[in-house]
C-alpha cells in the first residue's frame, strides 16, 4: 500500500493522463496546487485526489511543505510529477515492494528509472537514460535538499534501484518546454554560484555519483569554457550516442546544449553582479539587477487583488562615464507604494476617432515617485521645448516605461499606445505626462498597432 504526492500548477493536459495511471491502486493520491487557472484542480478531483492549496514555496520547499504536513497513512510515498506516467509493468513492480511487510526490507527509499520523450519521441541515449529519480520512500526518512532546481531527495538509510521506468512526456507543447528550460537555467545558475559560496557538503554526501560529476562540471568547467553549449552538444550527441536516438536526439541535443550555454551566461552574470555588491549569498537585489526579474514574478508584475502595496522597481542609475552637467543624486523609487491597489484598466471599445484616457486613479500618487520634472543626467533640451512628437508602444513594460519617458521629456508631445497592460505601465505613463491611448488587436491581426496610431 503506497500515499502519491503530486504537485501542480496549470497541468490540465498532463494531470489525467498521470492520474488514470495511479488510479485504481494506489491508496490516497494528494495534489499540492499552487494556484492553477486551467482547471487543473477541477480534473484532479474528478479522478479521486485530494486537491490541497499551498502557495508556491519553490521545487524543494513545496516537495518538503507536502511530506511534513500531508495526512499520509501508508507505509510508502511515491513522488510522481504531473507530466509522468507510472506504466503497467513499473506498477507491478512497485506493488511487489510494497506488499512485503516494511520491517522486512532494509531500504528506505528507492530510485525509480525514467524515460523522456522530445518531440513525441523516447530519449533512449544522450546521457538522459537511464535517469535515477528518488521517488518512493518511507514516511520521515526523506526529504529534499534545499536547492532551487534539480533537486534530489536526501534519505536517511539504504537505498535500492526499480529498473522499469516511469515515462516522463509533457503535453503543453515546445512553447512551454523551451519558457519552463528558461526559468530552470537562471535557478541553476543562482544555485551553481550559491554552491560554490557556500558548499553544502552534507547533501552532497548523499547525492548519487552521476549527480555529484554533473554538478562539479557545471560548478568549475562548463562557465568558463569559451563554447558550453558545443561541449554539451557533443558529449550528448558523439559520446552518449543521442545519434542513435534519431532526428529527436539530435534536436534534444541542441536543446540541452542550448540550455547549458543559458547557464553559464547566468552564472557569469550573476557572479559579475555579486562581486560587484560584495554578496556572499545571492540577495533579491543581485537577482533583480542581474537577471531582471527574480523567480516567482512574471514579466507582467502587478497588485494581486485584496493586496496594499503595488511594486515599482529600482530604476538603475546613469553609467559613471555619461557627460554629467553637475553631479546628480539619482532618486530611489521605492520598492513599494503603500496605497490601494492598481486599479484595472477599463475595457474601451473604439468608434471614431480614439480619445485619450482618462486619468488612471493611481497616477497622481506616483507623480512624486517618477519625477517627471526631471531630466536624466547629461545635456538636454528643456522639458517639452523640441515641437515632435513621440509613439511608444507598450504592454507589461513597468520596469522600462519611466525612464523610456524621461528620455524623451524634451519634446512636446509623448503618446502611449498601449494594449491593455495588467501591470502598473498606464498610471507610470500617466505620472511621467504622457497620454496613453488603448489600442485592441483584432482576430485578424490587422491593423498594425503602429500603423493605426500613425493613422489615428
């Protein structure tokens, strides 16, 4: 008898397909959803889960909330992720170990094998299978090692091996797959460069050979290589034989290598951006100035609903090497503005000539945040005294838009066009003195959003 623990966020095309294959045999099945829009609890609970909501902690932390508090009551945990599938033949394996009696196996936790699938088609080589998974464990002999990414699960006792593996396949398309590699190569590269400052030794102890060799050759080879992606590519494709794997083992090649090359070009940064602050550990202020927007924020940031603060980012200053008039104290926008939140952009539907909007509610009160009477350091004409004027199309642009206008304070007109944003980018244009203007793309993706507001 065995508990599953899945968690989730917006798997409603690989979360029925996981659970048909566990239904049926397994004991109690929890799903720890953090939020998902897309119906995902709807479909776990139709096939018999139980739907917990926790609000996303990080890979290893939401794993660890789950294994502490979840009400388990069977003498085993398997650990399966939505976009995995256990096969008929890995069930009867499992239930073989699970039907003994737990004080008669010595083990306390047992690495499952995986097998992954690119573009609708089995990796069988490329250094990718067989992939040993910590998967099925003892209630309070485990838990994961705390590491934003790849994680692996440290086990108190023995451990065993399940040859038959489980399938690994998502659903949401290359699209997905190629934003999800994205996000995973900035936590590797804070995670590489937290490693190397501060050594985890203990975990490491407990991490498998393969584990330990991928890990030192990413921490002290592959950022310094001058083409990391190249060595990744041929050890994958020559040396592990992703040649057998066909026209998916060469386009999974060139993917992973790609992805390593993400890697050690954020792990350069992160570490140029960290030595420059003096940073031991990674703070939010490096993960913001080097890699833009931290893990956890969309590009689109805005006021949750029921929130009192709205965020503003720290606008960087000036390079030293700008031709300085007189010396400039570059002013601070805080990091939160204790006011209600961002109120919704009104819907417009447009007939006749467009107007402006109105005035955002929240616009007058990030006047004295923005400064939009001053201009950036350097020699320029005075505010709205050059006769042009100036389009700026935007959606989602908060961390651009204030300074994209004070670049352009001098001339006598600035115009947003804008397309319906969901974060703070109309009150920002509004306080900096632009008019902002909506415009709504049609299904037939004609006009052009430039050419209507020359037209318009």
């Amino acid at each position: 008898m065995l508990d599953v623990m899945i968690i989730t966020h917006n798997e409603s095309l690989n979360i029925p397909h996981c659970l048909d294959a566990l239904k049926g045999w397994a004991n109690r099945i929890f799903v720890i959803d953090s939020g998902s829009t897309d119906g995902t609890q709807e479909l776990a609970r139709e096939r018999g889960a139980e739907v917990i909501h926790h609000e996303w902690e990080g890979y290893a932390r939401q794993k660890n909330w789950g294994l502490e508090n979840l009400p388990f009551e069977s003498p085993w945990i398997l650990i399966v992720d939505a976009d995995e599938i256990i096969t008929p033949k890995l069930r009867q394996e499992l239930e073989k170990i699970v039907s003994v009696p737990v004080d008669q196996i010595k083990e306390s936790g047992f690495y499952i094998n995986r097998l992954t699938y690119f573009l609708g088609k089995p990796i069988r080589h490329c250094g990718f299978f067989p992939s040993w998974n910590l998967r099925l464990l003892r209630p309070g002999k485990g838990r994961y090692e705390d590491r934003e990414v790849h994680e692996h699960i440290i086990v108190d006792g023995p451990t065993g091996y399940i040859d038959e593996p489980m399938l690994h396949n998502d659903r949401r398309g290359l699209e997905h797959y190629m934003a999800k590699h994205n996000r995973y190569s900035t936590l590797e590269a804070r995670s590489i460069l937290q490693e190397l400052r501060n050594p985890n030794t203990e975990a490491a102890a407990h991490l498998t050979g393969q584990t330990r060799r991928r890990r030192w050759l990413k921490r002290y080879v592959m950022p310094w290589v001058p083409f990391p992606g190249t060595f990744r590519f041929l050890y994958m494709y020559i040396f592990r034989l992703g040649i057998l794997d066909g026209g998916a083992g060469l386009e999974f090649c060139k993917f992973i290598s790609m992805y390593d090359a993400l890697v050690a070009l954020k792990f350069r940064d992160l570490k140029r951006q960290a030595d420059e602050d003096g940073s031991i550990l990674m703070t939010d202020k490096t993960v913001r100035k080097a890699l833009a927007v931290p893990e956890g924020e969309d590009s689109v940031a805005k006021a949750e609903p029921g929130s009192t603060v709205v965020t503003v980012p720290t606008v960087p200053s000036e390079p030293a090497s700008m031709n300085r008039v007189a010396p400039t104290v570059e002013p601070k926008i805080a990091d939160a503005v204790p006011a209600a939140p961002t109120a919704p952009v009104p819907a417009v539907t447009i007939i006749g000539p467009p107007k402006a909007m109105p005035r955002h509610p929240d616009a007058d009160r990030y006047v004295a945040i923005a400064q939009p009477d001053r201009l950036p350091s350097g020699k320029w004409p005075a505010i709205g005294t050059v006769p042009v004027s100036v389009l700026i199309p935007v959606k989602n642009e908060r961390l651009n838009v204030v300074e994209c206008i004070r670049h352009v304070l001098w001339a006598n007109e600035v115009v947003i066009i804008d397309s319906q944003s969901t974060d703070t980018t109309v009150p920002l244009s509004q306080a900096m003195g632009a008019q902002v203007y909506q415009f709504h793309y049609s299904p037939e993706g004609w006009p052009k959003k430039k050419n209507w507001a020359l037209e318009n």
